[in-house]
C-alpha cells in the first residue's frame, strides 16, 4: 500500500485519468473527492462488504 500525506485542496493521480482531491478535513474525517471516467465503479468499502454479504449462497442439492 502507498501511504501519501496531503493538504487541503491537493491532488493525487491514479493512472491517466483518476484524480483523489482531499476537500475537507475534521475531527475524526475527511471529505475527498474523486473525478473518474463514468465507466469507473466508485464505492465505498463498507457498501462492497454489505453487497457481498447480503448475495444469496449457493444451494447444493
């Protein structure tokens, strides 16, 4: 994992067309946002974990 230190309003840039800005920082948050091609699935991490977890299993006759 690349750990990076940034302040307000910089940018970091992920390949030729992702960009991670952090907006807004705060006692226990921070508000980034992301510009990403339409074609990028963004989500947040605990939404993956809750998706994956709530598909049904496979039955097995």
């Amino acid at each position: 994992m690349l750990v990076l230190s940034r302040k307000l309003q910089e940018k970091i840039k992920i390949g030729d067309d992702i960009y991670i800005q952090i907006l807004k920082t705060g006692p226990g948050a921070v508000r980034v946002g992301i510009e990403a091609p339409e074609d990028v699935p963004i989500v947040r991490d605990e939404l993956n974990h809750e998706s994956t977890e709530e598909e049904p299993k496979p039955q097995v006759a």
